[in-house]
C-alpha cells in the first residue's frame, strides 16, 4: 500500500523543552505516531513543545486534532506548544479552522524556542 | 474530456488507503485541467470525506468513492455504510473551546463549491461535493 510515511525527530533542547519535526503526510493513517511521540514526550516532563511542520507535506483535520490534544495536555503542565514554519497549504488548513488564533505560529525554530522561553521553558 | 466520465473507487475501510482515494482525485483533476491549488483542496476533501467514513464504518466494510468528470468541473461522492448521522443535529465547533473532533466537515465545506450530506441513523452516509474548475 503506497502511503507516504511520516518521519518523526526529536531533539531535546532543554530540561522541559524539545522540538517534533514532522516529515511527510500526517494523515489518519500516520498521525497515531506522531501523537505517540508528543505523549511520550509529555510523560518525560518536555512541556514545552516546538512542531516544526517545515516538511510536512500534508496535513488532514486528524492532525489538527491531534496537535489541538497535545496544546491541551502540555497546557495542563502549564507548558505550551508552537507550531513552527507549516508550508501554505498546511497554513490554509490552520486559517480555515481558524486555529492560528489557537496556536502560537513561528515562521522559524528560533523564534519559537524564544517564545516558549518567555513562556517557561528552560533554554540552556 | 467528455461530459460524465466517471471513474469508481472502492477501498477497506482502513486507514491506510485514504491515501490511494486521495491519489486518484489528483489524477483525475489533473486530467480536467485543474490547478495545482484546486487539486490539493480537492484531495484534503476527499481524504477528509474518507476520514470521517472510516471512522464510523465496521473495520471490514467498504467506502466507494465515486469521481464524475465534467468540462468544468468535478464531482466526488464518498459512500459508507457506517452508522450515519442527523445532518441537521451537528454540533457547532467552537475553535476556543479546542475541539478535537468536527473539523473535517468545516475543511470540507470551505474549500468546496456545493457540499450536500446524505444520512440518517444506521442507513450509512454519502457525502457529495463539487469543486468547479477556476478560471484562468
């Protein structure tokens, strides 16, 4: 079955932060991992999360959701998650649903590891 | 390209083959000459569409996906034989309130041209939605 599949990165950059870079189609099929691994993530104490979606290349609602749950959980650990550099047409899909006003939108991984910093995560 | 060519896909109601449904609605708008923009609005519906299908059908039923081709324009009707819905008993989404579920109908109706929904409790669902070619 040719279903492109999603590569998923983590660096720990920090005691409470780390950043998922999300590589190919992030649709039902392959959202579970990358869920899995944000879930884990949280588990291990990285509240602060940057999602670099730079080379996601497609994305569906089931992502959204998923990346809605994941603000949801890291919130709970008074942490936050930004989404870093999404290509348009995953842009589109955030302004359709109107979830840029959710979610913190950085045009680099820089940017939004300083603003996770001023939000509470320990950056060495 | 003649008027009502109709191409028909039948998939498992499994995750992994939303993709191929995906696949084929760009092939076949690429055939009637839709741009890059509309062909990936065209296949975020109908995986959208196939989502929604798979997720409220039994594991081993079938979702048919049926693509009329038009000079103008092109039709894509998803089929299920899931346990349906009340169309007009939708709740609404409410982005402050950090859904997690009922974005895919929003995607659907936004970047499609006419969206209609047939479905009733255990009758299954058929989704139909136009997207017209833009103009040049």
């Amino acid at each position: 079955m040719e279903t492109m599949p999603i590569d998923i990165k983590i660096r720990k950059l920090g005691a409470n932060l780390a950043v998922v870079e999300l590589i190919g189609d992030c649709d039902l099929y392959t959202t579970p991992k990358a869920k899995q691994a944000i879930v884990e993530l949280i588990e291990q104490g990285y509240v602060f999360l940057a999602v670099v979606l730079e080379k996601t290349a497609y994305m569906d609602s089931t992502a959204l959701g998923m990346l809605v749950g994941s603000l949801k959980r890291v919130r709970e650990h008074k942490g936050d998650l930004a989404l870093v550099a999404p290509q348009p047409r995953v842009q589109r899909l955030l302004d359709i649903t109107r979830l840029t006003t959710v979610f913190d939108v950085s045009a680099t991984e820089e940017s939004a590891i300083e603003s996770l910093r001023q939000r509470g995560a320990k950056v060495p | 390209m003649s008027a009502g060519h109709r191409v028909e896909l039948r998939i498992p109601s499994r995750a992994e083959f939303v993709s191929t449904a995906r696949l084929v609605v760009s092939s076949v708008a690429c055939r009637l000459d839709f741009g890059i923009d509309a062909i990936d609005d065209l296949k975020l519906a109908v995986g959208e569409a196939c989502t929604n299908a798979i997720k409220h059908s039994p594991a081993d039923s079938e979702i048919i996906i049926a693509y009329e081709l038009h000079p103008d324009h092109l039709i894509v009707e998803v089929v299920d034989h899931g346990r349906g819905f009340d169309p007009s008993a939708r709740p609404s989404v409410d982005i402050d309130e950090l859904p997690q579920s009922g974005l895919g109908l929003m995607v659907i109706e936004a970047v499609m041209d006419e969206v209609c929904f047939q479905s009733s409790p255990e009758q299954g669902t058929r989704v139909r939605m136009v997207k017209r070619r833009p103009t040049k």
